[in-house]
C-alpha cells in the first residue's frame, strides 16, 4: 500500500486512512496564484519545503534540479512552499534569485497550509499524487546530505524511487526517510485553539466581514444567522478560505492599497480556520449573529432622489440569453448632477450585470464604447457595493436625455421575471468636475483552443493630467489573472494592481486609497492572462479558438477605469470622445507599443478598409498613424464613406 505517515496525518488533520491532502490556493514569490487542485491533469505533484537561509535546502538544489529536469517532461510538476515566520514575499524572490530558484514558491503567510500537511523541517519534499490526492511519499529527497557533513554522490535516491511509483501506477513500500533541514517554528499548531470565543471573537470577524452578503436577502446562498447555522458551515467556511474564494476579494495583497479593500487579515483567517479545525466551539455568552440578524435593505444608501423601472424581462429556465439593451426616457425637467448611483437587481441569481449610461432617445440601442462609455454613470454585479462618485466629481444628465441598461442574464434553471430598478443620488450644487470613465480594451483578441496561458494587452494613453480614481478587469469564462500597469512619460512602469486568481463571478472596481495623479503620456496597459484549457472548470469549450463578443463564451479584454481631467471643470468641458476612441484604437492595434499604428499592425481583414484612412491621415508622411492622425483620416475617410469598422464593440 501507499506510504502513510499516520502520526503526522492526524495531527495535521488529514485522514490517515486516506492521507488526502486538502485543496488550496497560495500566491508564489512573483505574485502568480497556485491553486493545488488545478494541477489535476499532471502525473504527479512534487513540493519541496524551501525556507530563506537554510543551508541544506540551498545545498539540495542541484539534486531538486536534477530530478526536475529529468521529470518535468513526464509531466511531473515541481514546486516549492515557505511557510516561515520569519521569510516574507520580498525576501522570499530574493532568495529566489540569488540562488537561481526555477520553481514557484508559494508563500503561506497563514502558515495554514503548512499546519495541515504537517510540516516540521525544511528540505522536506512531498509527493502528491493527484489520482485521489493522496500524498505518496514525503521525507528526504535522498541520502546525500546530512547536518554538517555530505557525501559527493547520493546512494539512496528517495524522491526518484517514488515518482517512478507513482508513474508506472505501482504500489510502493518505500518507507518515508526522515528530512534534513532547519526546524520550522509553527506556534499556531501547539495553541489551544478550542479557547477562541465564538461570542467575542468569531462572530464580530464574520459580522464585519461576510455578514453583509451573508443575511435575509443578500447575495449570498445562505445568511449567517447564527452560531448553528455557522457551525453547520464550519468545514466549507475553512475550505473557501483556504482556496482564497470566500471573501470575494481578488487583489494581490501586496500590490495597491484600496478604499474598499474586502479581504481578511493574515491574522482573521488564522483566527478562524483555528477555530473551525478545533472543533468550531460555542462557548459561552450571547449569540451576536442572532441579535443583529437582520435582512438586506432595499437601499443602502438611503432612498434615491430619482427612482428608475428598467423594463422587465422574462429569463428562460435555461440557454443563453442575448445581452438585453433598454433606453429609459429621463422623468426629470432639468439638468442634475449624479453623485452616486445603485442598481437594485430584481432577481440576484440570474442578473449577471447591469451597465447603465446615458444616451438621446430615440438612437439605436446597441451596444458601443461611445453609447455607454461617453457619460458612463455606473454598474452592478454580485458583491459590487453602491457607487459613490469620488468628491468633487459627478456625472452630467441633462434634460431630455434617456438612460441607457445594458442587462447580461444568466438562467439559473427556473424560469422568472427580472425587475431591476436604478437608482440616483443627486449633488445640491454642481460639483468641482466632471467624472469620467474610459475602457482599456481589445476587440481583436484571438485565444487559441487549449492554451493555458495566453495572454493579451492594450494600453490607454493619457493627453492630459489626470487623476485616476478606480480600475475594474473584466473578462469572461477563460479569464486568468488581470493586471494594471503605468508607464510613465519616462518609460518606467509601475505594477498598480494584480488579481493573479481573476473569477468571473465577481466584477469589482478596485478604489484606489490615495487616488493617482497622471501626467501627461502616462500610459494604462491591462494585461489579461485566458485559460482556455480542460483544466479551466468554467471553460465552455477548450477546443475552440475563442474571439471577442459579449456573451461569456466568448471573451473580452476590458480594463474600465474612473478618472477626471485635472483641466477640466463642470461648468469648463473639455473632454473629446471622438479623440478618445482614437486613443483606444490606437491602444489595441499599436503591437511594438510605439505609439503609433503602422498598416503591418492591422489584422489582414482590416488592411484593405483602412488604406484610405492612412493616406488621408498620415500628416507626417511615416506610413503610421498616431491617435490624432487616425482622427483625422477616419474624418476624412468619413466625409467620403461612412467607416463600418471600427466600433469597439463589433
């Protein structure tokens, strides 16, 4: 049979019978998501026990490298964990590099992962095996090290006796050989944790945290209503933590600092998967859930100074249901200022999203960036809070204008009537600016069938200062991971936001804290990284070479960001849209990010439709168009021919 270690198994709490190791998800050195399930397709899983310092992991390199080069191919995957108090992600890619580390080491603040595989020393190397996840062997990766001394060529080759097990399917006898490295010190594994308070502790972290999803009508699928309905959730509580699902907050920790910042502390999540793995105890004292349960108001802001039907619609029990457009006359007599904004969905479970902008009634409702984008009030999605327009800003609606609801439903197997309202929040006075919105985007993608990997970008150039307020990716099924970028005017670039686990199913803006001053030349790049692997639970169809569309089976790179012109002022506009397409299109087609479009850019399709626009725009004679150049042959070509090719969203 399988070696188990039983001993340490059922102190790490793994079944000894079954020496199955849990799911979880951990961010390596680079900021890069590891989650371990998803390497179910690999042959077997090696992970190697690293820490900063210590001299028999660093002198076991050679050997890892080794095994791993000859394994690899074999489809073997090779990663390391640190689970050090004292080793943090920084100091951790130091070591990384200097010692010329090739593998992901994922970095277990928590220490939780490290708790439940039992881990004591580093030097330490775990094989998983992913048919059942059962841990295959773990110990010593051979017998050529020991403390101090160190022989030149290893006898007993450990590590490869038992990957060779694991790949031929064969039962191994190899008896788990003590590992040789630097004592790990864990104090959470030795506390007693059956002391944490139910009353003082653990329902004040859920109630600041997950209660405001987790009530009467939230969006939640159950409320936290009290100490039973917590307990009865207890293991699946510990298992959306430690795979970083719950709560829905994707940004990388340690880039960015935000307004809305939704994740549990290091410390929250040891506190309470502590607790859980003691058994969850009630304690003494008065259930603070059930005192305060109370359901989700209509109106988290207040009632709204402007009430809005979006018209109803009829979702099917199940299929694809086309994006639904909606123009709604404005009921008010006068111009107003929006300084917040909500959408109240009518049926939670199948309103994906709600965009809402403001266009003329009476024009062709159809989606484009200049429809919803060019006065662009705001949206909804699951765990998306009301929206507040950043002081000193708001958004204009004049009189007479219609609002316009882009509605994305997804059928949930029983068939209702959706009834989403809007609702405005309206400034006394005309604020300082104007707040706008823009999108980084790429209507050209083309995600090849069964990439893991494939990655996209595009870059939004800022003309003037500004000030950037909120960033938001979007993708669909096959989105990774998505990250935001500036170049400054001097070339340098600066990570200012990482989701390295992107879900689909939330779609958050991420509020920056300070907001940012952009100057002039500053450039966006939003880089989104698709899966449309077999390995990718949500992927519809990895054999499929995936374009871009609206509906989430195919795919979109869309950055959305929030900004203000620091020229501009509200009774002062000076924002073009027409420029700012241009901008766009030159954001998505410029390859070699040089700042203009040259026609070997192009896709083939578009080369022929676009000659004219060159030769009429290309004021300098360098066979390339920048943003204003193309502006000015697109008007010029217009004036002839109306374009039919460069709306964003075709």
């Amino acid at each position: 049979m399988r070696t188990t270690v039983a001993l340490a198994l059922i102190c790490a709490g793994l079944s000894a019978q079954a020496a199955r190791v849990d799911n979880f998800s951990l961010l390596d050195q680079h900021g890069a998501a590891h989650e371990l399930y998803y390497y179910s397709d690999a042959a077997a899983i090696v992970l190697i026990v690293q820490g900063n310092g210590c001299p028999i992991v660093r002198n076991a390199l050679a050997d890892y490298r080794a095994i791993s080069d000859a394994y690899a191919a074999r489809g073997v995957v090779f990663l390391m964990i640190n689970a050090n108090l004292q080793d943090n992600r920084a100091a951790i890619a130091e070591e990384a590099a200097e010692w010329d580390i090739p593998y992901p080491i994922l970095v277990d603040e928590t220490q939780l992962v490290g708790e439940s595989l039992g881990l004591t020393r580093t030097a330490e190397v775990l094989v998983i095996d992913p048919q059942g996840w059962r841990i295959a062997y773990r110990g010593a990766v051979n017998d050529r090290l020991a403390y101090e001394r160190q022989k030149a060529v290893a006898e007993k080759h450990y590590l490869r006796d038992a990957l060779d097990a694991v790949l031929a399917g064969a039962e191994t006898t190899l008896a788990g050989q003590p590992a040789i490295g630097c004592l790990m010190n864990l104090p959470g594994k030795a506390a007693d944790h059956s002391q944490i308070s139910y009353a003082d502790t653990i329902a004040p972290l859920l109630q600041d945290n997950c209660v405001e999803c987790h009530r009467s009508g939230g969006i939640a699928p159950w409320a936290m209503t009290s100490y039973a309905m917590v307990h009865g959730f207890a293991p699946m509580i510990r298992e959306v933590i430690r795979t970083r699902r719950m709560p829905p907050w994707h940004a990388d920790p340690h880039v960015g600092h935000w307004q809305n910042d939704r994740a549990l502390t290091v410390a929250e999540r040891q506190t309470l998967v502590h607790w859980i793995e003691a058994g969850a105890p009630r304690g003494d004292g008065a259930d603070p859930l059930a005192e305060a349960a109370a359901p989700a108001p209509d109106w988290a802001l207040g009632e709204p100074d402007v009430l809005i039907d979006i018209p109803a619609f009829d979702v099917a029990a199940s299929g694809v249901v086309d994006y639904q457009f909606h123009v709604v006359a404005n009921p008010l007599d006068r111009d107003v200022w929006v300084r917040a904004m909500a959408v109240q969905p009518g049926v939670t479970e199948v309103v994906h999203h709600v965009l809402v902008g403001t266009t003329d009634v009476g024009a062709p409702v159809a989606y484009s960036n200049e429809s919803l984008m060019n006065n662009y009030l705001g949206g909804y999605a699951p765990g998306v809070e009301p929206q507040m327009m950043p002081e000193g800003t708001g958004v204009f609606v004049p009189k007479g204008t219609g609002f316009m609801f882009q509605m994305h439903y997804t059928p949930y197997g029983k068939a209702v009537t959706d009834r989403s309202r809007l609702g405005l929040y309206l400034h006394d006075e005309p604020p300082a600016n104007f707040l706008r919105h823009s999108v980084v985007l790429n209507p050209g993608i083309r995600i090849p069938a069964n990439a893991k990997a494939h990655v996209e970008t595009a870059y939004f150039e800022f003309h003037r200062e500004a000030t950037l307020y909120t960033v938001l990716p979007h993708s669909h099924y096959r989105g990774k991971s998505s990250t935001f970028t500036l170049q400054h005017p001097n070339g340098e670039r600066e990570l200012i936001l990482s989701v390295p686990d992107y879900d689909f199913n939330w779609q958050r803006g991420y509020d920056f804290a300070t907001p940012r001053l952009l100057a002039p030349g500053t450039r966006l790049i939003h880089t989104t990284v698709y899966d449309n692997s077999a390995q990718n639970p949500g992927n519809p169809d990895p054999s499929r070479e995936v374009p871009w569309g609206l509906q989430s089976h195919d795919e979109m790179l869309y950055g959305d960001f929030v900004f203000s012109w620091t020229e501009e002022r509200s009774d002062k506009p000076i924002h073009d849209s027409d420029f700012m397409e241009s901008v766009q299109w030159v954001g998505f087609m410029d390859r070699d990010m040089n700042g203009s479009v040259g026609l070997d850019e192009l896709p083939p399709a578009m080369r022929e439709r676009m000659r004219e626009t060159f030769a009429l725009g290309d004021a300098d004679g360098d066979g390339a168009l920048t943003a204003a150049e193309f502006l000015a042959g697109s008007r010029a070509a217009d004036a002839d021919e109306p374009d039919d090719g460069l709306v964003a969203g075709d």
